[in-house]
C-alpha cells in the first residue's frame, strides 16, 4: 500500500491533547476492486491521527475469513446499537452469559489504536486473530483502507447510514468531550461540511458503499431512523440477512435490550469510565458515549442557517441515492 501523509489546516486539529491532531493520508497506488480504480479515486484520502500511519498497513492486510461478520459505518451512525444487535442475533440473544462482557471485547474496532489514546493498553491485530469463531469486527474506515481481502472473501458486512445533521451533531459532542476539541460548535461544523474531520467525509463514506449495492449481495444496509422507529422490522431484517432465526420470545428480549434508556444504563456498552474520564477534562459535562439516542437531534442543537447548509450538501451529493433529502 503506497501512500503519502499531507498535513492539513490547523483548525482541524484544534485539540488540547497533541494526539488527535489530524493528517490527510492520500493512497498513490489505487486498487482497482471492489470499485473501479477511476471510481475509487474519488475516495482514496482519509483524515486521521498521526497515529494512524502505524496502524495502516496491520489493518490493510488482516486475515478475513467468510464467516467474520463486520459493522461499518461512518462514525456516530449508530455503530453500538447496531454492533449490539447483530452480536445478539447471532448468538441467540445471549444477554446475561458472554453477552453481558463488554462490547468492545465482544465486537473490537479495528483501527481502536489510531483513534484513541490507547496503544499501550489495546492490541486489536493480535486480538482479532486469536478470537475464537465466528468473528465480529467494527470499522468506520472507508473501502480504501479496509482489509484488502474484506472484497474477495466477502463476509458478511452491515452498513449504517444515518440523518448527516445528527451525526453532525453527535461527533461534535464526541470531538468536544473525547477528544478535548477547542473550537466552536460553528467551527466543528465547517470542518465536517469540509471533510476534514477524523475518517474524512461524511457523504464520502455514504456514497462509497451504497455504489457497492449492485455488487456484493453480502452487504445490508441499515439506517439508524429505521432502527429506531422500525426496530421490530430492523431486527427481522437482520435476521434473514444474517442466516438466523429467533423465537417470539427471544425478539421481544431482544427489542427490550436494545432500546435506548436500557443500551444507556448498560456498562458493557455504555463505559462508565469514559464518563469519568470525561469530567475530569470538562467538570460538569454529562457527556456519556451513548448520549441521546433520538433523531432529529440536530433540530435544538444546530443554528439555523448550518441545517441549510447541510440540506443542501446532502440534496446535491445523494439526489441520485435516494437518502436523506
């Protein structure tokens, strides 16, 4: 994987801690599937941490195998909630057993080390490949920078979208009490409209997968509005995708599970520590990483004219995809 790193404005990488600043990371050698390479070209830059650079080619070559399942989304479109989801459908709604350890031993996220100050504490690659399977693996990278073999094996991989005003929001309040973001909520929102936020382009990383759906059938797509107003018919879904079948009984257990007070009081998904964490940089925030759990969040969090500009980002980039316009 040849690539170069190219440095980019120093608002976006407006941070209090020097491990988030951000760099553009430009693939020179584009790979010519799962897309055309003169498709692909369009995608091939992501935004990430410094950090990231010794990470890229660990998570280029991972071993992918058919019966690994995978969640990919752009980040804070509902990745725990689907994460949750599909881990307990596949395991028979198991959620006082292995269920109930964390989701993040459970379902790790491949690129946990680039993102979060956390390399002397998380291994991913050597955890992932000693996990026992099946395996379920999360990402929000985009196709670029996933596992090469991720498009000719073809795993099992649902995809989340979500409203970009919401997700918007919500990365803002990620960046603002997480990563220790110093700018405005104004400024935050220039950087997404800009792609110039961590995994870089919203609309991007939308647009890349859904040009995947005439391809690879073992791809579903998932939007969080659905999951939550449509969980029943979601998780139905989910389960014809997924190959399994869940009594009456283990549906309405499931459904109970997921919803949002009880996803939000459970520490295997809810860290408490991240709370705690985040006090001590922002006193008296009530930041916790499962924060809302609604849509249309935007609609008392967003000024104005940003909402317009968002409409119209997304009415000129998903016209033809049929999404959120």
């Amino acid at each position: 994987m040849a690539y170069v790193v190219r440095p980019i404005p120093s608002e976006a990488s407006n941070f209090e801690v020097d491990f988030h600043k951000q760099f553009k990371y430009i693939l020179s050698n584009i790979p010519s599937h799962p897309l055309p390479s003169n498709v692909l070209s369009k995608f091939n830059n992501i935004i990430m941490p410094r950090a990231y650079e010794q990470f890229i080619e660990s998570i280029w070559n991972i071993n992918v195998y058919e019966d690994d399942t995978w969640v990919i989304t752009y980040p804070k479109c509902g990745t725990t909630w689907t994460q949750e989801a599909v881990w307990q459908i596949c395991n028979d709604v198991d959620i006082e057993g292995i269920g109930s350890t964390p989701l993040r031993q459970r379902f790790p996220f491949v690129e946990i080390q680039a993102v979060g100050a956390v390399a002397h504490k998380e291994n991913p690659f050597e955890f992932i490949s000693e996990m026992k399977r099946p395996r379920f693996i999360k990402s929000h990278l985009p196709i670029c920078f996933l596992p090469k073999q991720l498009w000719t094996v073809q795993p099992k991989i649902v995809y989340v979208a979500r409203e970009p005003k919401d997700a918007a929001i919500s990365f803002y309040h990620h960046y603002y009490n997480l990563y220790r973001y110093r700018g405005s909520k104004e400024n935050f929102l220039d950087l997404f409209l800009s792609g110039l936020v961590e995994h870089g382009s919203y609309w991007d990383h939308i647009e890349q997968f859904h040009l995947l759906k005439p391809h690879y059938p073992n791809i579903m797509f998932v939007t969080y509005e659905n999951m939550k107003h449509h969980m029943p018919r979601t998780l139905n879904e989910l389960c014809v995708f997924l190959n399994k079948t869940l009594s009456g009984k283990q549906m309405e257990k499931l459904v109970s599970h997921l919803q949002f007070e009880n996803m939000k009081e459970n520490p295997g998904i809810n860290p408490s520590h991240l709370k705690e964490t985040v006090q001590r940089h922002r006193p008296g925030s009530e930041y916790t990483f499962i924060r809302r759990g609604i849509t249309d969040s935007h609609k008392d969090e967003m000024p104005k004219e940003y909402i317009e500009k968002f409409n119209e980002m997304t009415k000129g980039r998903f016209h033809e995809l049929g999404l959120y316009h």
